[in-house]
C-alpha cells in the first residue's frame, strides 16, 4: 500500500524535471536563434550594405567558406573580404534587402534582392554605368556558437551580365 502512495509522488517529480528540462532546452533555442538573426543582420547590413567587411571578424569564423553557384570564391575572412571588394568597386551603392528568411536549427534560408548602379570596374569588366537588380538565395551555416562559417549563394550570373549590357554570342560551328 505504502508503494502506490509513492508513485503520484514520483510521477509529479518527474513532470517537474521533465518540464524543466523542456524550458531550458526552449530558452537554449531561442537565444541560439536570437544571436542567428543578430548575426545575419550584421552580415546583412554592417558588411554587405555599408561596406564594412571588417566586421565579418566579430560574426563569422576564421575559415569562413563562400560558395557561389557552386564554385568556392572565398575559405577565410580574408578571401571573403576580397570577393566583397570587387563588388563594392562596381557597384557603390550596392543595397541587399532579405525578403525571407526561414530559421532550421543552425540553418538559415534567406530569399534576397540586390540593386546598384555600375560605376566602377567590376573583375575586369569596365563600368556601363547600368544599373542592376538581381534576386537570389542564401544557405547560411552557422555554428553551435552563432558564428557564421559558410554560406552557399545562388543567383543567375547570366542576368546580371545581361543586365549590365552584355550578350551571348552563339558558337561557331563549322
């Protein structure tokens, strides 16, 4: 009898553990997400729309990684901030606006729009003068510390070219 008077006890301890538990493991979550979207917007607006790649070394790992359509451009802060400087040189008032972003674990999906105006050479293609407006899509990594350490990147080349003035010339086949 005495063991049955001792199970509604037991059971009410392990609810309050339990739910303890799941609180904590809520709170852990949200303040991952919180410094996420901190980080994000730092990448965003400090680096990305003022120009500031210096700051990518308070919210990204050294080895920082950068995949464009496939193809690495960047495996350090350094290297990234490079690949950054090509385009602040093209385009001055470069401007990027995420207009979605979905949060999954250490994971960020981003739908964004880019717009500038071509005044300076861009790689070594010289200024047109054109402005642009290209829409693509960002997988951002992030580690157990918030910090982001790769992102993949995906935009048409083809219709930023185009918009800058350039076309493609069929091949010659004899």
């Amino acid at each position: 009898m005495r063991y049955i008077a001792v199970i509604p006890v037991l059971l009410f301890v392990l609810l309050i553990c339990c739910n303890r538990q799941q609180k904590h493991e809520q709170e852990t979550l949200l303040a991952m997400e919180s410094t996420i979207m901190n980080n994000l917007g730092a990448f965003m607006d400090s680096c990305w729309n003022k120009g500031n790649s210096e700051s990518l070394a308070t919210i990204s790992t050294e080895n920082f990684t950068r995949y464009l359509n496939g193809i690495r451009v960047a495996r350090s802060q350094k290297e990234m901030q490079a690949h950054m400087a090509v385009y602040f040189t093209a385009f001055p008032d470069l401007e990027v606006i995420f207009d979605s972003v979905n949060i999954k674990d250490n994971k960020v999906f981003m739908h964004w729009t880019s717009t500038g105006t071509n005044t300076g050479v861009f790689g070594e293609f010289p200024a047109t003068g054109k402005k642009v407006k290209i829409n693509g899509l960002s997988h951002l990594y992030f580690d157990d510390m918030g910090m982001l350490y790769q992102e993949d990147v995906y935009f048409n080349e083809l219709d930023l070219l185009q918009q800058l003035g350039y076309t493609l010339n069929p091949p010659i086949v004899h």
